[in-house]
C-alpha cells in the first residue's frame, strides 16, 4: 500500500521528524562522512523512543503537524485529540483540547498547522476552530475566528498553513477563505480573495502552502496554481498549468513550496517535483517514482533540505526521495517488513530537522517505539 509523506521542518537539534499513516520516524544522517556511499548506509529510520505516556497519549492518532517552540519544546498537532507538548527537558507530557465551554482552550482538537514565528510563539490552525495563538505566561489560548459582521477578521475557520514576514505580520491560508494578512500591531486582518474579473487577484481560494523567499516574495500554493506577490499585495502574478507550454506547472494543485540555500525554489504538486527559472519565468519539472494511481507523476507533499545541502522529497505512495542540489534523484526509501530501520510507512505526514542532521517521522495511526543503539543516541539530544 502506498503512503503519504510530508516533509516539513528540522528542530534546533538537526533532526527531521516524519509523519506517516503508520508512526512516527526520525531519519538519522549525521554521518561525518560526506562520500555518498557510506552517508547512505548510514541512514537508518527508526521509531519514536520518546516515553510511555507519550507513546500511550498518541498511539493511534493521525499526526498533521509538528513544530518546536522558543523553550525547544516538541509540539505535535493530531486529528482528534488537540495538541500534544512534549517537553525535552523534563520528560513531561501534555495534552492540550477543546472544552466546549471554555473558551480558554484551543478551538478544535483537529490540528492542520502548527507553526512557530519569530519570537519563538506557537500558532495552531485548526479545521473549524479558526487561527490560536498559545499564551505561554496563562497557559491558555487565544483564538481568532470568523465573525461575519467583522470584515477585519479572518475570514474563515479552516486554516491550511501559517508564515510570518520580518516585521512580524502572519499570513493565513485557508480553505476557502484565501490569503489573510493578521497585521502584529493592530490585530487586524487583511483579506486578500480570488476575483474572476482581476486577473492580478489570487488564482484560487484554498490555499494549501505558503513561503516567503530571502527576496521578500510570498509565494501561495492554491488548487488554481501558484501565486507570486510582494508583501504589499494585492498585486498577484499566477503561474498555471498550460498544455502547449512545456514550462509551464504541470499540475494546477499545488502541494508544497521550498527555498533551498541557494536560493533555488522547488514546488511540488500533484503531478511531480517542479524547479523555478527566472531567467524563463517557468519550471523544469520531473516525475517522481510512486505507486499512487491518481497521478501520472507522483504526489510531492512535501520538500526540505539537509544541512549537506540534499533535497528529500515527501511523496504519497514514493516513500521519502533524496535528490541532489539538482533535484536528480539519488535514492528512494520505502517501506520494508524485514527491516527493521526502514520507514514504518510510505505515506508520511509530516518531517522534523534538527541541527544535528537527523531527521524524525510522525504517523497518522499511531507510534511504536523501537530502540536502537541511534535511539538511545538521539535521546540525549531531546
């Protein structure tokens, strides 16, 4: 059976923590030795280790998202059960959710995105319960939902994906809602939707990955393309699949966006792995080996990149891609019952970096915990 990956974001330790339908994984790359070969056999996937409460609290949940906060705190959104805090220091465990009557706690225990801005602050987009904003002196939350009377507001409160620019302003994809702009100072937001008859207004309203690039550009995946705009919109150019321009996207749903160091941009899409030109204002795009019958050339969910500069692909149905800074593929990782060090699954939800190199995988169903002499090794870094 195919699998899901999301690759999504390293910790201050180096490791990528992976989300899968099937637990969570960590990949283990800091090999000293940088020769291909042996880096290679160097990288093992092993299990959470983490502790019994946790792996009890979150044994059969769907993981959609992982971030770490300013106090280096792991924090780990689920489909059900609220956010879970897992604090390296002491070992503790925390489970934050939705009480129906306390408006205190987090709006909806279904987490989409966890995100952590500048100053070290955690925001949750959840799916129904609008944007919130964790307080870390009252230990509670502070939401931000639709109001219908409100045009400053957000606009809806289904959130896909969190960014922040550097004077501390958020930008909100939603669902159906688009672009929202949540102003640091004044708490207002700008909402910034798709307009049929402006042809400079956003392409699409579901609006699934967000990046802003070291040249100050946002860049906005939707369902209609990609979006390219300067903080100051609401001038938008598009970029859309076209049949008879083989530069064009290959695909309209737009699944993923990363800015490599050097300042490359990847995008991944329903239909494989895309690399931007500007000297052609286009992409150069390659299928990407799958076992997913929905697309031709393989679902990539997800992108980052590794401090030796390696590009790993989060696909569904491909397991976990490594490219070269070219985005030539160097090997595929699947998921494999005789061994023990491989992907628990091919469909992964979302990655973790730490600074160390190491990268570590969640699942959607639940966590096993496999120890190993690198377990036991990462251990001490969490």
């Amino acid at each position: 059976m195919g699998s899901e990956i999301c690759i999504r974001d390293r910790d201050k330790y180096g490791v990528v923590w992976i989300s899968t339908t099937s637990g969570l994984n960590k990949i283990v790359t800091n090999s000293k030795n940088n020769n291909d070969e042996n880096y290679l056999t160097k990288i093992k996937f092993t299990q959470s280790f983490f502790n019994n409460n946790f792996n009890e609290l979150i044994s059969k949940e769907f993981i959609s998202s992982i971030t770490e906060d300013g106090n280096g705190n792991l924090w780990f959104g689920t489909m059900g059960k609220g956010v879970i805090v897992y604090n390296r220091k002491t070992g503790t465990v925390k489970n934050y959710k939705n009480e129906e009557d306390n408006t205190g706690t987090i709006g909806s225990n279904y987490i989409i995105k966890l995100f952590t801005d500048f100053a070290g602050r955690v925001w949750i987009g959840t799916y129904g319960g609008g944007l919130n904003r964790f307080d870390h002196t009252t230990k509670n939350f502070i939401r931000y939902v639709n109001d219908p009377e409100n045009p400053n507001s957000i606009s809806e409160n289904k959130i896909y994906d969190i960014v922040d620019d550097n004077e501390g302003n958020l930008w909100i994809g939603t669902f159906s809602g688009g672009l929202n702009k949540l102003n640091s100072k004044t708490n207002v937001f700008t909402r910034y939707i798709n307009h049929n008859q402006n042809p400079f207004s956003l392409s699409n309203d579901f609006i699934r990955c967000l990046l802003i690039d070291r040249s100050k550009n946002l860049w906005a995946g939707t369902n209609g393309g990609i979006n390219k705009t300067d903080l100051k919109p609401p001038k938008f150019i598009s970029f859309k699949n076209n049949l008879w321009d083989r530069n064009s996207l290959s695909d309209n749903f737009v699944l993923s966006i990363f800015e490599d160091k050097n300042k490359k941009l990847w995008i991944g899409s329903n239909n494989g792995l895309h690399k931007y030109d500007p000297n052609i204002n286009g992409f150069v795009y390659q299928k990407i080996p799958h076992n997913n019958p929905r697309s031709n050339e393989g679902f990539v969910y997800s992108i980052i990149q590794d401090e030796q500069g390696y590009i790993w692909l989060g696909t569904f149905g491909g397991g976990i891609i490594k490219c070269d800074i070219n985005g030539k593929i160097i090997k595929q990782y699947l998921q494999d019952n005789k061994n023990k060090n491989s992907i628990v699954d091919n469909r992964v939800n979302d990655l973790f970096l730490k600074d160390n190199g190491d990268i570590i995988a969640v699942s959607y169903t639940h966590l096993r915990a496999h120890e190993t002499v690198l377990d036991l090794e990462c251990r001490l870094l969490l």
